[in-house]
C-alpha cells in the first residue's frame, strides 16, 4: 500500500526496493513520533472544522491503541507497506472505518517526516546531553580527588611544564562543556515545528500551525513552508557538528589513555578484565576499548562533511536525496552515547600512579618553575631564562618536584572545579 499510489498503477519492485532502502528500519524507531504528530494534526483539523467530534474521538482512540503496541515493541511494518505513514493509517482504517481515511488531510509526508525527525531528534540530543553530564561529573570528582597528584606535561610530545591528573581530568570536563553548548545549538534548531508546511508549499485548508506547535511542545514554528522542508539538511548538520564534536572529546582522551597505559609511561593502568591480551606475547595488557572508542569517534567526526556532500547543491524544495540523512544520523546518536557509556565503564577502575615526577627523567619539567622563581627575585625574565638555559646544558640543572606551586586560575593548584561544575549547570537547562 503506498498513499500516493492511484488505481491500476504499478511500481517497479526493483525501484521500489531501491527507492525505500533502508527507510522500514528507521521507520520503527519514528514509529512513536509519527504517532504523537498525527494525535495533534487531528486535534488541530477538528478544532479549525475538518474533523468532526466523534471522528477525532475514534481517531485518537485508534492511534492511542497503536502507541500502546509501539511502547509495547508489538508494533510492526507490514510487508508491501511502503512507510510508517502508510501503517499507521493502514491500522486506523481498518480499525475504525473510513475515518481512518482522514488523517492525512493537510498533510503531506514530506511534512511529516520532517516533524517526525525532529521530535526524534530532540530526545536523542537530550539523552546525549545527559550522558555527557553524566560524564563530566565523573571527570570532575576524579579531577577532586587527583588535584594533587602530578603527572608531565607535553607540548610537541615533548616534556613541557609540570601537570596534574586533576588538570587532566578538568580540561576533558570543561571540554564536554563546549560539546554541550554545540548539542544546545542543534536543539534550538530541531525545536521548530514544520507540520503544516506540507510539501513544501503550505495548503488552501485553514491549519492552526500555532496549535500544533504548542501541542508537541516546539518553542516556535517554522514559519515559511519551502524553508520548513530545506531545514531538514540544515538540523541534520548542526546535529553532526554537535555529534562531531563531542566525539573529538573522546577520542583525544581515548588517544591519552592508549599513550598513558603504554609500559614506557606508565601514568594509568585498568584491571585485567578491562583489557585484553595477546595470542603470542604472555605480558601484553592492550587498551583495545580505548583504541576502539577512538576508532570511531574519529569516525564520527567524519558525518559533517558525509552529510555536506550527501545535500551539496540541492536546489530548494524536497528532495529524495534527504532520505539518506536517516543513515548517518540515526546511528551516530547511537555510536556516540555508547562511545560514552564504555569511557564511564573504564574511569569506573581506572588506577593512576603516584609520584610520577620524582623520577629523575622528569626533572626538566621544572625549567620554568626554576626561572620564575629567578624572577622573583629580581632576575629579569630573559637573563633567568638564559641562566635556566646554561644550567640543563651543562647538566647541573635541579628541582625538587614538591615545591611546585601553581595558584592562578585554572593551574595545577586551581583547578576551578566549583566554576565548571556551575558552567556546566548552566548549558545544561
């Protein structure tokens, strides 16, 4: 059953194999959505004359039954049924008569999937902003309980200045703050309501977009009926970008504890059964999860430019080419939060060694440390730099790690934890 198809009319099977693609399988997961959507156009319909009372109280008992067998995962796409659309008021007619028939008026299902996508989409970015907080608070209490504990620093995968894994920690923490921020931009633009804008060129029927807005809860409506179907690529990549960077967040941390773990460092270790071994060499402890997580993370930070050249240089209007969004956007959420939940899993037991910097290969660490402290005392900067320069290459050079002392905001003493735990409260409201 296709609701476009007119009688005597035949369709290719294998242009309509190719042409609904993967669509059922994603189909299921909107299959809620749609539902939501329909229960409102038919409220609105009744209240601007289009339905009568006892059609939209059949209606909505109807599309209440088939909610419940959704919730319930008894809910399926017939065989032959073209799409969710087509299912649902398959199921409606059937069980309820002609009425059935009428739920599509002012509807086309470009607009419909449109809103079916954003409803999806708000509560995928809301579930992804929770498991970033989620994770924050974990990098944060971490951070607390490490402030104290140093570990090298690196510029150029050189030895640089003095670190902590309380500054380590906190920088990934302040980082899932941005990520947020960029989740909170996509947000803002799937939180527009596009039912009624129909294939793109509004309807002669007088729909109460106003009303559907408020009843699915947008903010506002999509006010022109060609933007509201070429906003759907524009959602789609505020999402990967927000999806994008999140995951350039778990990657760069994956990519540390790959280094961290590594026997010529040394920093972290996980209990065995958080690792893997080798099938040849006996002492092997490898980050496979770590090397993984990063894996597809950078995969994921791919989808921006996937999704640019998947709707470069489409004209305005709807296009098929959009459908194809569903492929990258649907399982990305899906990648990301899992990404998510296996860092937890590991930060869970993650071990780190202590007094790292006593050991002599880190003294250099120290040089600016010891030239400030020249400075200090009245050395200017260059001859204290140039003092600090002689003294590591004649190999006299000496600092004792504990008397570091970094007090400034956002330093190894300072860590502003209260400051980005309040940042992260705000961006996440």
């Amino acid at each position: 059953m296709k609701l476009w198809q007119k009688k005597g009319s035949t369709t290719s099977s294998l242009v309509e194999q190719f042409t609904i693609g993967r669509d059922k399988e994603f189909d299921i997961e909107l299959a809620k959505y749609d539902v939501i959507g329909s229960m409102a156009h038919c409220r609105m319909l009744h209240k601007v004359g289009l339905l009568k009372k006892q059609e939209l109280t059949l209606i909505l008992k109807a599309l209440q039954e088939i909610k419940l067998e959704i919730e319930n995962k008894k809910f399926k796409i017939e065989k032959g049924i073209e799409d969710i659309h087509s299912q649902v008021e398959k199921l409606v007619t059937e069980r309820y008569g002609e009425v059935g028939k009428k739920i599509h008026t002012g509807r086309s299902r470009n607009d419909q999937i449109a809103l079916d996508s954003k409803l999806y989409y708000r509560d995928q970015i809301t579930q992804t902003k929770e498991h970033a907080n989620t994770l924050f608070k974990v990098f944060i209490g971490l951070a607390k309980k490490h402030q104290r504990d140093l570990l090298p620093g690196y510029t150029h995968y050189q030895l640089a200045m003095p670190s902590s894994f309380g500054l380590w920690f906190s920088a990934y923490a302040e980082s899932l703050i941005d990520d947020v921020l960029a989740l909170n931009l996509a947000y803002q633009i799937c939180d527009r309501n596009p039912l009624g804008s129909g294939a793109g060129y509004g309807s002669s029927f007088p729909l109460d977009r106003m009303e559907t807005t408020k009843l699915l809860g947008f903010s506002e409506a999509n006010i022109n009926s060609i933007y509201a179907q070429m906003g759907r690529t524009k959602a789609e990549k505020y999402i990967a970008f927000a999806i994008s960077s999140l995951a350039s967040t778990l990657a760069k941390f994956a990519m540390d504890c790959c280094l961290y773990i590594n026997q010529n460092f040394q920093f972290i270790s996980f209990p065995d059964h958080l690792t893997t071994g080798s099938s040849l060499m006996p002492h092997k402890k490898n980050p496979d999860v770590f090397e993984l997580i990063r894996a597809k993370c950078n995969r994921l930070q791919s989808i921006p430019n996937e999704i640019n050249l998947l709707t470069t240089n489409l004209a305005s209007g709807y296009h098929r080419d959009v459908q194809l969004l569903k492929e990258i956007i649907f399982p990305a959420f899906k990648e990301i939060n899992s990404c998510i939940e296996l860092t937890l899993h590991m930060l869970e037991q993650i071990q780190i060694r202590k007094n790292i910097l006593n050991d002599p290969q880190y003294k250099l660490l120290f040089t600016v440390d010891a030239l400030n402290e020249e400075v200090k005392k009245g050395t200017p900067f260059r001859e204290a730099y140039q003092k600090i320069g002689n003294e590591v290459n004649e190999g006299t050079f000496d600092y004792k790690a504990n008397t570091v002392s970094h007090t400034h905001l956002g330093s190894i003493g300072n860590l502003g934890l209260n400051e980005l735990s309040l940042r992260m409260k705000g961006v996440m409201k």
